[in-house]
C-alpha cells in the first residue's frame, strides 16, 4: 500500500475492472442490496473495441435498466450481417417479429461502458477511479481482499471482471485451458466514407482467414483481421473497401486465443467476462457473454449471502455453467472456421 492511504470501506462484493462484465455484476448485486464496490484501473471514457451488439443483449440491457439511456446515446443499429464465407457474399438477417426487424448495436464502447458504470453508480455503487488492483490478499486458499493503488480493500466476494490478462488467475496460479493455437486478431479504426459498409457489417473469409468490417460511427469504420497462417500484416494494412480512408487509430494486436481458466469461481472469488473465457471475435458475442456473466454471479452472490445456496453449490454451478457454454461456443465456431476455404490443420 501506498504511505497514507488507509484499508478502506469493506463491502459485500468488490469488483475489479469497470468493462461491461464488471457493471453488470455491480449493478445486479446493487439491485438486490448489497454493498459495492467497483474499481476501474483507466478513467472514463476509455476506448475498447467491441462494438458489435446482437439485437440478443436488449433483455439483460432492460434488466441492467439501461435500455433507454442505450437508445438515447443513438448508436447505430443494423439488420444483420454480411458473411462471404463458403461461397458468395450473403445478407444474414437477425429475424423479425410483429414489431418490426431485430436490430443490433454499434456501440461505441467509450459511451456504452460509460452508461453502464452510470447506471451502477446511481445505484449506489461505490465507483473508485482510477485505481489499479495489485495483488490478493488472502487467508488460507480464501480470497478476502486486494491491495490498490488506493488502498487495500476486503469483502466477502472478490470478483475479477478486469478482461482477458486474466489478472486473478494469473495471481493464483489457476490453470488456463487453451483450445486453439495462438491467435492474435489485428484491428484499426479509419474515418471518412465507405457508403458499402454503411447498412450492416460484413464478415469475408479468404484462404488465410477472416476480415470484419464495420461502420462504428459517423464516419468511422473498424476493422478486425484473423489469420490462421502466419501472416506478415504491414502497420498500414486496411482491407481492400477502406483504402483512400484516413487512419483514426493505430492497428493495433489482441491475444484472442480459444481459452477459459479452469476454475472461474473459488472460495470468496469469482470470474466474469473475459476474466474467465475468451473466444476469438467470429464468436461475435463477448460483450454479450460478459454482461451475462455478471448477472449469473450477482444472483448466486446474493442467493449465497441470503443463505438459499451454499458457497460450495454456488461455485460448482457457475463454474459447470461456463464450461458448459464455453464448450458449446467451441463447438460453433470450430464448425464455422471448418468450413473455411482452407481450414486450418488443427479444426
Ligand atoms: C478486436 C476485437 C474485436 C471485438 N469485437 C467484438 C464485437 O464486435 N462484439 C462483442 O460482443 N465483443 C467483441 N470483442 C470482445 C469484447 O471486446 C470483450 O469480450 C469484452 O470487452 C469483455 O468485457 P469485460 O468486461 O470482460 O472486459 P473489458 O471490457 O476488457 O473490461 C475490463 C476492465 O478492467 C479494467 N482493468 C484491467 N485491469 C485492471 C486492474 N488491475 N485493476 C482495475 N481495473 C482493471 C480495464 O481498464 C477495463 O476497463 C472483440 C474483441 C477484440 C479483441
């Protein structure tokens, strides 16, 4: 601990890291009357790339009661996407129902993270900012507290929603399963026109991998590129449809091997988002998977505190549930690549 600063307010449940995992568990354990915590390493807003929302997270967005905010920040939405994948390029709607087509987001994850950590805040969420997580602090093989950049703090839950450098695992020595080579995903952002993408998003696969485009915002498009050779991409690179724009953000790389710790909940921790399991972004859902983590958690946290469920119960049920579905995401998305033009040897 720094000199001066003291152990600071214990509360029921402290959050590290303020992404979209973080907030949903936070506003979910508020909403039930627990005491938070939440500590974010970065000031708002920060950028993030995940924009990308299936019309899928509107539900759990109404139950974080930031539905109507969300609309409000006036992200743009589309129908669906493009996928090149096997043969010709082919306009993948999301579906409709009496109410009209299912839209999803662009949200601009700068005011997107924003609205949530708003919303937790207004709950009652005690929000420290910046303030880094350390180490753990612990008693036996318990979690019970972290030291930080302002102070240490102590709760009965500690929770790691601080993304994929998997801090509390790392810090624990608990095993990270891999379920893919390296694979390190390349993404920019560029500004000006490219009136083709402007309706929806598209996904193009080639003989080495894959390249997503998309409009974020007014005039600004990102990129994302997978290779599963090993592909020398140049600082400049920009898929074919985006060149004459200008260079908004530096290319820059992510670890986005197929991975999940072995143990996503422990005595007195948990992890969300993708602190537990990460996929590469075809899987398209990581925003989705992070908020709906949080929200598992926060209900075992509070059905545990309230005595409904034992501790034991409520880590072997998480911890079945992500593997579960982690494995279910395996499954999709090794059957999406093998259908690639050239997959790679190890589908
Ligand atoms: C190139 C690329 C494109 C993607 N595209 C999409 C997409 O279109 N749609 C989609 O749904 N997903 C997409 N994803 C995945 C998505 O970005 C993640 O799944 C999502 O951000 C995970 O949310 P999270 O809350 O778990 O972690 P994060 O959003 O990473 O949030 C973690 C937070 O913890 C903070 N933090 C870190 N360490 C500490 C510490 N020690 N102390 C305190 N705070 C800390 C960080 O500052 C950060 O704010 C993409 C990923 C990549 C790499």
């Amino acid at each position: 601990m720094e000199p001066g600063l003291e152990e600071v307010s214990n509360p029921d449940v402290l959050v590290v890291g303020g992404g979209p995992a973080g907030c949903a568990i936070a506003i979910g354990c508020a909403q039930l009357g627990l005491k938070v915590v939440l500590i974010e390493s970065k000031p708002f807003p920060r950028t993030h790339p995940g924009e990308t929302l299936h019309p899928g997270v509107e539900p759990l967005l109404k139950q974080l009661g930031v539905f109507e905010p969300v609309l409000a920040a006036g992200f743009l939405r589309h129908k669906g996407n493009w996928v090149q994948w096997e043969a010709g390029s082919e306009f993948v709607p999301f579906g409709e129902d009496d109410s009209g087509a299912w839209l999803g987001f662009q949200a601009w994850r700068a005011d997107f993270d924003a609205i949530l950590l708003n919303q937790a805040r207004g709950l009652g969420v005690e929000i420290i900012q910046p303030c880094h997580a350390s180490s753990l602090v612990m008693d036996g093989c318990r979690v019970i507290g972290v030291e930080t950049s302002q102070g240490t703090f102590r709760a009965a839950k500690i929770i790691d929603a601080a993304g994929d450098h998997h801090w509390l695992a790392q810090q624990l020595g608990l095993q990270i399963q891999y379920h893919s080579p390296r694979l390190i995903a390349y993404y920019g952002y560029v500004t000006g026109e490219c009136p083709v993408r402007d309706h929806a998003p598209a996904i193009a696969a080639d003989f080495c991998g894959w390249t997503w485009t998309a409009k974020v915002r007014l005039q600004l498009y990102q990129w994302t590129r997978l290779s599963f050779v090993d592909e020398k991409i140049p600082k400049d690179w920009l898929p074919d449809e985006f060149q004459g724009l200008k260079i908004y953000q530096p290319m820059r790389a992510a670890n986005v091997t197929w991975r999940i710790v072995s143990q996503p909940a422990g005595y007195g921790y948990f992890l969300v988002g993708d602190a537990a399991m990460v996929l590469d972004p075809a899987s398209s859902h990581g925003v989705l998977k992070a908020i709906m983590s949080g929200i598992w958690v926060s209900h075992a946290i509070a059905w545990e505190l309230l005595g409904n469920l034992t501790e034991q119960q409520a880590i072997d049920q998480y911890c079945l549930w992500i593997h579960n579905w982690f494995r279910h995401d395996v499954k999709n998305l090794s059957s999406l690549i093998a259908k690639l033009p050239n997959p790679p040897f190890w589908i």
